[in-house]
C-alpha cells in the first residue's frame, strides 16, 4: 500500500469553495482502480491550508492509472485553480 501526501495551499477566501467543489471531486478519485481510502484535513494554525491523504494499493495506480486518465482531466479542472502555490505530492510506505 502507497500514501499519497499532498498539502493543499488554498488562495486566501476561497476555502469554502474549495471544500464544496471537493465533494464533487472525492466521488473521482475514490471510482478508480487501485484506489483505497481518503482523507481531507483541514489545518487548525493556518487558514486556507489542507493535508490530503490517499491510500492506493500502488504508486502505478495513482502515478499512471489515476493521473493519466480521463477522469483525472475532470479532477484538474474542479481543484486545480485553487492552489497557490501548486502542491507538492509525495509518496510514502
């Protein structure tokens, strides 16, 4: 099993709508093959500041079979436009 870590610096005010246009986007990641469980952690310190976890069976099915696919265009297009900066995404054991 892989974690997926990524924080999610949101543009100043718009955390609200990025949680609701999350909603939408967690029904995406969680249909896809290898797919395993989620989590979206809102930061106690800093406003507009998140932590998503993703548990895939294996980097592959996340690194290829999540972000090369059609389905990922969509999730782009939902959350990508709330970053700043985009976020840096590791993997973890």
């Amino acid at each position: 099993m892989i974690l997926e870590v990524a924080i999610l610096n949101i543009k100043k005010g718009l955390s609200s709508d990025f949680e609701n246009t999350f909603k939408i986007a967690q029904k995406i990641i969680s249909s896809m093959k290898g797919y395993i469980s989620h989590d979206l952690k809102k930061c106690v310190e800093q406003d507009d500041k998140y932590i998503l976890l993703v548990h895939w069976e294996t980097i592959e099915d996340h690194e290829i079979g999540f972000r090369k696919s059609q389905e990922y265009q969509e999730w782009k297009t939902l959350l990508h436009s709330f970053y700043e900066p985009f976020p840096t995404v590791e993997h973890y054991r």
